[in-house]
C-alpha cells in the first residue's frame, strides 16, 4: 500500500466510530476547493492528498501556497476539534519544502517539521490499520450455508 491508501485507512477510522462523519478527499493542492467543502459545526476529516503538489513550488509560489495554508489553518482551528486533518506527500518533496521554507516562521514550516514517515517497510504498521478498520467495522467470520468456517 502507499501514501494515499494508508491515509484513506486512517481517515476511515473515526467514521467507523462515528458513521455521520464526513470525509473531503482533496488532491494535489487544491485549497480552493478544500475550503469550500469545510462546514462549520460538521463533524469532518479532511484528506488532502499530496498537499505538497507533485513537485514544491519555487519563489514565485510560496507566498500564495502560504496564504492557502493560512486560510485552510484559520479554517481548522475554527471547527473546535470537529475538522480533523490528514496530509500527504512524498519525502524528498517534505525535505524539498523544508529547505524552502528554512528560517521561516510559517505554520506550513511548523506544519512539515510535524510530519509523521511511513516507510514502505512498515507493513506490519499497515496490518495493523487494516485488522483496526475491520475490528472496529464489526465484521464477523462468514460462514457457508452448511455453517462451515469458509
């Protein structure tokens, strides 16, 4: 599994535990459309899948992708714990973004300095969400029609 499918198992969690639980997948930077799908007072998980884009941006960029993220921050902040966030990217985009924003006291740069790595040779973590979704999903053994385990 990658990034994407370990973040779809890990947002699924908390609407497992609370089915009215919205979830907004976003891909690629799309702030624009991220805000828009944010409501106030609704339980959510925000899914932005590789927020750092396919490649970091360059100066002329910067200032407006940190404008997005100040407004997508604001945003959070406001829902009181009810908008919970989930963000992906690749690691040599992350450390890319990091040397970019260096020195900078940008919440993206504090946001990317929190960053959390799954490697590929954590399958046992991957198991491990996957037994949790289905665990938590109540799912039991099927049985055949002559009641045999199958």
């Amino acid at each position: 599994m990658g990034k994407s499918t370990t973040a779809g198992q890990i947002a699924l969690q908390p609407q497992i535990q609370t089915p009215s639980t919205e979830l907004i997948w976003v891909n690629d930077r799309n702030f624009d459309q991220a805000l828009q799908l944010i409501r106030p007072q609704a339980n959510q998980i925000l899914v932005l899948d590789d927020f750092l884009g396919a490649t970091f941006l360059y100066n002329d960029g910067i200032l407006a992708f940190e404008r997005d993220w100040q407004a997508l921050l604001f945003r959070a902040k406001q829902a009181n714990g009810q908008l919970k966030c989930l963000f992906t990217t690749r690691n040599y985009i992350l450390e890319q973004a990091l040397i970019q924003l260096e020195g900078g006291n940008s919440a993206i740069a504090k946001l990317c300095g929190q960053a959390v790595q799954l490697e590929h040779a954590s399958a046992k973590l991957r198991a491990e969400l996957v037994y949790r979704l289905v665990y938590a999903a109540g799912f039991t053994l099927y049985r055949g029609a002559n009641n045999n385990a199958g």
